[in-house]
C-alpha cells in the first residue's frame, strides 16, 4: 500500500497539450477549405512544440510529433487552398 505509482497522472498532464496539439491539427486538415484552418493550424503548432518539450522528460513523443505533422499539413492545405481560390477568382 505503500508503494503508489504516479507516473502516469504526470504523463497525462504533460500530454494534455499533445492532445490540444492534435486535435487542433485534424480540426485544420478539416478546415482547410476556409482561413480558419490556418489560425488552428498554428494555435495547434504552438501547443504542439510546448507539449513535446514537456513530453522529452517523459518519453513519450507520438502524439505531440502527430500534432505537429497534422498541423503543418492544415496550416499547407489552407495556404494552398488560398492561393488555388485567389488565383481562379484572379481569372
């Protein structure tokens, strides 16, 4: 009874900001289409670099490296998304 183990309330509250990251990612993947996708894309990235600088202590990166890639990739889609709408309504 002595002997409680903790470490896994200390990688859950360290992963909360992995968890923020990757979803905000998938939400701009979703969004895309419109500039929110951009403004969550970014929101998600800085959670992301936060949670996986926690999460180095802890070895546990999975989520906050997926939280990035998905984020980089809707913050991407939105500007291409942008551009490729810019560029037809331009002709």
């Amino acid at each position: 009874m002595g002997n409680v183990d903790v470490s896994n309330d200390i990688d859950f509250k360290n992963n909360k900001k992995c968890i923020i990251s990757l979803f905000l990612g998938i939400l701009s993947i979703i969004t895309s289409l419109v500039a929110l996708g951009l403004i969550l894309g970014i929101i998600g990235l800085i959670y992301g670099f936060l949670g996986l600088k926690e999460v180095n202590r802890s070895k546990q990166k999975g989520k906050a490296i997926i939280g990035i890639i998905c984020c980089i990739l809707g913050v991407l889609l939105t500007v291409m998304f942008s551009t490729m709408a810019g560029n037809a309504f331009l002709n």
